[in-house]
C-alpha cells in the first residue's frame, strides 16, 4: 500500500532489523572497548548497594589506630606489645588470633624473643601474614618473599597479604593464594574463613559487605584491660594497622579509602559467607539477549504479533535482565552482566527511533500531502534501483472538467478510489500519484508483452462508476506504456487520451493522432505481406482431460516504424476507418491453414478467431466467411471458433443476429468473448445461437483472494450450463486459480500459466508432446 506518517509493514520490518544489526555492532564494540566493562563497574556498585549486608561478627579487628600511637609513643613498637595483647586474646578465648603488621625483620634481641615466647605459650598458632615482592633487574623480573623471621614461624602459620588494585584503582579482586618460588602460600582470608580456594586463583571481595560492620577493638584498650572477654570469646580476632599515619591504605568501591586490614577481614567475610560469586561476563548475556530479540522479531513478522512493538519487546527484554539479574544478587547467586545487554538494549531503541524518525521525514518528502498516496518523487527514487523498467501510467478523460465540480475533500476521495482499483487491476503494485488525474506504477515484463489484454483487465475495473459526494461518476482510463521514462509513460498516456485509446505506447513516434493514424492504415497492407503483422497460438485447455483443444489466434504487429504496436491501439482504428475485414480474412486464413496442417498430422483442433462485432453487419464479409467455411468444409469437424468482441459498437443487432445463424449453420462456434464486460453481453445471449462464453480475466485474475469474483465466476458457469453453453476462463496466471476454476466446472481455461502464447511450431509442438505423454500414460 502506499506510504503514510509512520513507517509501516515492511518498512518498519527494514528498520528494525537496521537497528538490530547496529545495536549488535555496537554492543560488540562496547564490550571490545573495554566501555561494558567500565559501565558494568558502576552498574555493579548501584546494585551492590541495593543488597549491601552487614558482616558476620566472627572476624574482630584489634586497631593499630591513631589514640594507641599516642599513647604508646614509640614507634615501631617495642614487639613486647604485641606479645602482651595476643596472651590476653588467648586468655578471654579468641579462637583465631592473625596478623596484618610485618614482621619480617629484626627489631632487637629480648624484644624478638618476648614475642617469639608469646607464640609459643598461647594455645593456638597465630597466622602471621607473609609479602611477595616483584624485583626488576633490567628485563629480568623475579618475586622474592618477605617471611616472618625465623623464630617467630616455628609456632605459627605463614598467610599471604598481598592485594592489588585492579585497573580503576579500587581493591576489586582477592587471591586464594599465591606462589612464590615454587610454594603455594594460602591467603590470610582464606585461613580465617577456612574456604576452599585453588592457589593462584582470585574471588572477587563482595563490595556489600559493610566494612563499617566489623567489630574493632582499640590496640590500647586491649592492653590496659579495656575489652570485655565476650568481645573475643569465640571470635577470630586479626591484628593492623588503621592510623592513617601508617599509610597502610586501599581505595574500595563503596566505602572510600580503608585500610588493609579492613579489606583483608572484608575478603575473609566473603568467604565465611559464601559471596564469592561467579561472573557471567559480558558476552553471554549480550548474546543471549540479542538472540530472544532476533528471534521475536522474526516471530512477529511470521506469526502476526504486529500489536507488540519492536522497541516496548526490547525494553521488555532489558527488564527481564534487570530484574533476574537483581533477584540473582539477592540470592547472591552468580552475578549477571547488565552493562552490555542493556547497552544493546538501549542502542536498538535509539536508533530504532532515530532511524522511524528519518524514515517519517523522509516518507513525508515522497508522499502527495493530499492523497497521502507515493508521488513523482518516489517513483523516480525506486526508478533508480531498477534497470530501466516498464512503466505503466494512466489518464483519465475530462478528469479536470469533473475535478472542477468537486470539493477539495471530495476530490482527494475519488482519487484515493481511483487508486484503490488500480492497484486492484496492477496486482498490487504502488499506485504513485503523479499529477491530478493522473498515476502510475512500474509494469511486469509479462504485462509489457500483452499489454492489450493486460490494460483492457485493468479498463474493466472502472466499468463501475464512482460515488462521490451523493453523484454516480464514470470515469474512462487511458494507459501509455514506456520503458524506463515516467514522462514517457504519462505522453502515452496523454497520446491515448486525446486519441480516445484505450492504450498506447511509444509515445515519441506518436505525437500526431493523425500522422500515427496515416501511418498505421498506410502500412496495414505492406504489413500484412511482409510479415509484420503474425498471428501467435495462445493453447487453450480442455479441464476435462488436460487436454490441449485447441488455441486462440492473436495478432502481433511489429512495425519497422511505429516499433510494436498494440492491438489495443490499432484494432480500433482500423474499426474506425472500416479496415478490420482485412486483418480478420488474414487471421483467419492463418487460423485454417495451420488447423488443416494439423489435421494431416491426425491433430483435430479447434481454432478460435476474433470477430469485431461490427463486422457482422456487413453482410459482404459474412458472405466471404460462408464461402470460406464452406470450401474449407470446417463446420462438419467443428474446428474454428468466432469469437465475437465488442471493441466496436454492434449497430445492427437484427443484421447481426442473421449473420451468427447463419455462420453457425455452416459450422463454425459461436463464442462471446470478455463476457462480463460488453454492456450487450445479455442481449447476446438472449437472440445470438451462442455455443460458448469466454470468461474476462479481470474476474479470474483475483479469484483467490476476491470473493465476489468467486461468486461472480460461480453464478456465471451455472447459468452458462443451464443454457447448453460452454465457458472457458482467460488470464489464467497461477495453479490455484486454475485449481479453483477446476472446482467451480469450467470447462477450458487459457492463460500463461497453462501456455503462453507462442509462434506456430513452438505451439505444435506442445500439443504433439502432450498427446503422446497421454499415450504413454495410458498404455
């Protein structure tokens, strides 16, 4: 159908698999960038804050903080200090205690020994913690270990401190241990949660946790008796520095600047509470969201879910990924990537919008403002995509003498009805609305080579007039036909028109109604001679059997001139100047003589001939026909059909009537052709000896989807063999019209789909090969 304000059907299809595409580019460009992975950060914190938890209360921290600087003025500390605190965490019940302070020089010798002592007097090994260092030496890099002194690891376990900020420069990742020359080295938080870990391979420390939530005790108030036993009994109690003199500092993502024992005793509490949690990384939830919108988007246009836009499916499908994805960190299950399916998520509907938008613009540029139907410059866009194409255009005569009596409102009605039959007669194609009173739409290669019969179908469409404003109209098309030329196609049109036409084409060579009219009549004899003017066989099927019966003759004319010129152009004319007798007596010359060359190849056929009604008032050529009929003795063997037309008004219907008798007696077939077109049609009927209707394929061409021609079609074959005639359907085009004609008993049916029509030989031919597949069939 034609363009309206928002772009619909297959364009809106167009847009969103454009905007799929780049959303998909896009999300992938993102994650390569490394962009998913920094938004995928900010992401994670939001969440994170969302299920921000408190820790356990097992891990204590005994602060190295500001007050017991001062109060115990020395620093470094006298290692006695420490001896002294960890006898009095042993005695209230500590069930760990661990260190966070370095240990891995001497101080002096009674100070060394006083805390060597007190390692091995508690009930219980402390952990103390262990530094891997990286020593550069040109390009040479090794890693070195800062271990405790010798005395001090005879009563105690050796842990891993180390951390690392990650690429933002926050303390992200944790190791479950390290290696260092050869010897695995369990991380400190892994041995205060007592978790199952590989070393060598990280967890990441769960930012939810808050580092605010761990109980602290004072360094100070420990050894001045300070601490309630119940604020140790039973806990793991980890000893560091917190003084930011100390500069033992980490940036953290929620919680600002902390000190490492507070992210050591963090990291240990993402394990004791199993929030280690795996990461689905960026590219399969891109690709996952990417395929169930893929495969919707294929589902609506397969399946019919117009009413579920692309992009509210889109925005359906991003907040499925929000909420599993938040109820997943609930569960503190496996934590899913939101960054890149979103961003893909977001890119389809922005550029979704975007390109609808420029898609509506541009719509609006192509459109007639008034008829809302395709105009001059949509056509020429889709004319470039083409390799000089058919086009068809038509007029229609005194359009601006009936527009002048119409409103605006009304005039825009009827040409919108217009173009609804049109597009009804092109199959359709986009009618474009070229001028006022004036359309077109691009032409099949079939439809260029039988433009005759294909533009009287599309003439038959208006054979029922217009109601516009309360008053019954009755327009009269003319097309023009060109090749790859609008303006082309709208002068032949104009040619038509003023020539009274029903079609026309080459509109260059016609310029002159006379000049193309003294031409024609001037070349019909030379033509006739010499071979320019043919008749082609066109089979004609009997239903019964499948059988080729016969064919109908169809006259081509190829003027060295005038180029191709059609029979609905020149037929009428020579109507018109009472020269048709002689195109018919050739015709039908050719129609004999190919029929008796048949019959000495034991092929009986029946060969159809188009009369013009006029012709049957001009008793001189009727005599002539008897004569022939009777020399050719045709009428016994049944084998020439009249087909009588109506291109011509019938001015004599008593003179006519005698001359069918009298045709009919000496054997030949009455047929009426096109019937359902001719306003005489009934009257023919009524008083001619018809023995055969020939059904006009403007109600064949859409029995599949059109009803009414059904029913038409239906009711018209009934009648036909209430009365004893036959009925043959043309414009036969597709199986399932040939099939529905079969339902319906037609008898013969003729068209492209069951042969076109064709030179004699290539004709013979088929019928000769279709008998002997019938013989073989039947043998």
């Amino acid at each position: 159908m034609w363009l309206t304000r928002r772009p619909r059907g297959p364009l809106k299809d167009t847009i969103s698999l454009a905007a799929f595409v780049l959303a998909v580019v896009a999300a992938c460009a993102f994650v390569v960038s490394g962009f998913a992975g920094g938004a995928e950060e900010g992401l994670r914190d939001t969440r994170d804050q969302f299920r921000m938890g408190s820790a356990s209360g097992e891990i204590v921290i005994v602060e190295i903080d500001g007050r017991s600087l001062e109060q115990l003025d020395t620093w470094p500390w006298p290692r006695s200090n420490y001896a002294d605190a960890i006898r009095k965490l042993d005695a209230m019940g500590a069930s760990q205690i661990a260190f966070d302070v370095d240990f891995s020089a001497y101080s002096n010798e009674a100070e060394d020994a006083a805390l060597a002592s007190a390692f091995a007097e508690i009930g219980q090994p402390a952990l103390l913690p262990t530094f891997r260092q990286l020593n550069q030496a040109g390009a040479v890099q090794t890693y070195t270990e800062a271990l405790p002194i010798p005395e001090f690891r005879e009563h105690t376990f050796v842990a891993s401190v180390n951390v690392a900020p990650s690429a933002n420069g926050r303390i992200t990742y944790y190791p479950y241990g390290v290696i260092t020359n050869g010897v695995p080295r369990p991380s400190l938080a892994n041995m205060l949660a007592n978790a199952n870990g590989a070393v060598g391979a990280d967890f990441r420390v769960d930012q939810a946790i808050d580092i605010n939530s761990i109980p602290r005790i004072s360094f100070i108030d420990l050894v001045q008796g300070r601490v309630a036993s119940d604020q140790v009994a039973g806990k793991k109690i980890v000893i560091g520095a917190t003084a930011i003199e100390l500069f033992d500092r980490y940036p953290t993502a929620l919680f600002g600047v902390q000190p490492g024992v507070a992210i050591q005793v963090q990291a240990a509490e993402t394990l004791l509470q199993d929030r280690a949690r795996s990461d689905s990384g960026q590219v399969l939830p891109l690709t996952l969201t990417a395929l169930v919108l893929g495969l919707l988007l294929i589902y609506r246009g397969r399946r019919g879910l117009k009413w579920l836009p692309a992009s509210a499916a889109a925005l359906s499908i991003g907040a499925i990924n929000l909420v599993g994805a938040l109820v997943l960190d609930q569960l503190s299950a496996v934590h899913i990537a939101l960054a890149s399916p979103l961003l893909f998520v977001g890119t389809f509907v922005g550029a979704r919008r975007i390109m609808a938008a420029m898609a509506t613009i541009e719509a609006e540029r192509m459109t007639d403002t008034a008829t809302r139907l395709p105009n001059l410059a949509a056509m020429q866009r889709k004319l470039l995509a083409h390799k000089k194409p058919w086009i068809a255009a038509v007029r229609f005569a005194d359009f601006a003498e009936i527009g002048a009596l119409l409103s605006g409102e009304d005039q825009v009605k009827l040409e919108r009805d217009i173009a609804r039959r049109l597009q009804l007669a092109a199959g359709g194609e986009d009618i474009y609305r070229l001028e006022a009173g004036a359309f077109a739409c691009f032409a099949s290669q079939r439809q260029a080579d039988s433009p005759e019969a294909e533009f009287a179908a599309a003439r038959a469409v208006f054979n029922a007039g217009f109601e516009v404003a309360g008053e019954k109209l009755r327009l009269n098309p003319h097309f023009g036909l060109a090749q790859g030329d609008i303006k082309g196609a709208l002068d032949a049109a104009e040619t038509a028109r003023k020539q009274g036409l029903g079609f026309s084409a080459d509109a260059q060579s016609l310029q002159s109604d006379a000049q193309f009219k003294q031409r024609l009549l001037g070349e019909l004899d030379e033509a006739l001679e010499n071979g320019d003017i043919s008749v082609v066989f066109q089979p004609k099927i009997r239903l019964a059997d499948d059988a080729i019966s016969g064919a109908e003759c169809l006259v081509r004319w190829e003027s060295a001139q005038l180029g191709r010129v059609s029979a609905a152009d020149f037929i009428p004319i020579l109507e018109e100047k009472n020269r048709i007798s002689a195109l018919t007596h050739f015709v039908l010359a050719q129609a004999l003589a190919r029929r008796e060359e048949a019959l000495q190849q034991g092929h009986a056929l029946n060969i159809a001939v188009n009369i013009s009604a006029q012709l049957l008032t001009n008793r001189e050529f009727v005599e002539e026909m008897l004569a022939v009929l009777s020399k050719e003795q045709v009428g016994t063997k049944g084998g020439l059909t009249l087909e009588i037309t109506e291109s011509a008004p019938l001015a004599d219907s008593s003179a006519a009537k005698t001359a069918l008798v009298d045709l009919a007696e000496a054997g030949a077939r009455i047929s009426i052709d096109d019937y359902g077109t001719g306003q005489a049609t009934l009257h023919y009927l009524q008083d001619f000896p018809v023995q055969e209707l020939k059904l006009d394929q403007s109600f064949i061409r859409d029995l599949e989807n059109n009803n009414k021609d059904r029913i038409m079609v239906q009711s018209t074959i009934e009648m036909a063999h209430a009365l004893g005639f036959k009925v043959v359907g043309e414009g036969v085009e597709t199986a399932e019209i040939l099939k529905i004609l079969r339902a319906l008993g037609c008898d013969y049916v003729q068209g492209w789909h069951t042969g076109k029509p064709a030179e004699w030989s290539e004709y013979f031919a088929m019928v000769t090969g279709a008998a002997e597949a019938a013989k073989s069939k039947a043998a």
